[in-house]
C-alpha cells in the first residue's frame, strides 16, 4: 500500500474508539509503519503526511484493545521529553522512526530528527540529542531547512 493510499485509508472515517479490538483497529487503518513495546503495551506507528510530518501511535493494551490514539510529532508530546532519562527505546516508542539519524562533531552520540508542524503551522525540525549510552542529552527545535528551501523554487 502506498503512503498515499494509507493516508486516505486512515482519512476515510472516524478514528478508531478506544477499547476497539486490534482486529478492528488493523482493519481501519491498515498495516503500521513501525511496532514498539511500551511496557505492557503495544505501539502501532501510522506515519503520514508530506515530508513525515504527522505520526499516529495507537497504543495496544494488554488486553489486545486500543487504549488511545494520536497524533504524536506535536510541541505538547515532545515537552514530554526527559532528557538524563528517556532512551532511543522510550523515543522510538514514543515517536516512532525518525526522519533522519545524524552525527554532529558538537553531539557525542546519534542525533535523530523528526519533522512536524509547530502549532500546525510551520515547518520544523526537532533534534532529538543522545549520547553514546543511547540516553537523551538534549532536544533542540528548529526550521525545518530542506522543507523551507523545496518552497523557495
């Protein structure tokens, strides 16, 4: 399935209900883009949406039914951030995959960047720091370069 068409797919009605049964989340929404454990739980990652800007994470209780679903590359969910104490798992259970996996010579370990829509209006960037033991060092927000530049031509 393309993205195109899962993004439709996932457009055509209501978002699923919380305490709807994994079959009927699955047959809504189609296959996820990424599957993480969240502790007890199970996160089904739906990214969408031009230049990854939109991720959905249904979140799959115990009990094999939906618990909440939503949209997570926000300022709201990224304010939830822990740096000293979130880890590339709780990141990527979190947020799902990034758009990019960078090296600075300023960061000792990975940097990973994620593309949203600040305010559901402008085009970012957030920069997701981490040092060599895979914990957050740093979140660092900003234009989103390549997005902004593809608008300039």
């Amino acid at each position: 399935m393309t993205i195109l068409a899962a993004f439709l797919t996932a457009c055509a009605g209501p978002p699923p209900a919380p305490g709807e049964p994994l079959a009927n989340v699955t047959a809504r929404l189609g296959r996820p883009t990424g599957t993480y454990a969240n502790g007890a739980d199970t996160m089904l990652e739906y990214a969408y949406g031009p230049f990854g800007q939109y991720t959905w994470m249904a979140r799959i209780g115990p009990d094999g039914r939906l618990v909440s679903y939503e949209q997570v590359l926000t300022s709201e969910k990224f304010a939830t951030v822990k740096p000293g104490k979130d880890t590339k798992e709780t990141i990527l259970s979190t947020f799902g995959r990034p758009t990019q996996v960078v090296h600075y010579a300023s960061v000792d370990g990975d940097v990973w960047l994620y593309r949203y829509k600040e305010q559901d209006v402008w085009n970012s960037m957030m920069s997701v720091e981490f040092n060599r033991d895979g914990v957050v060092q740093a979140m660092v927000n900003g234009p989103d370069e390549e997005r902004e530049n593809r608008r300039a031509f």
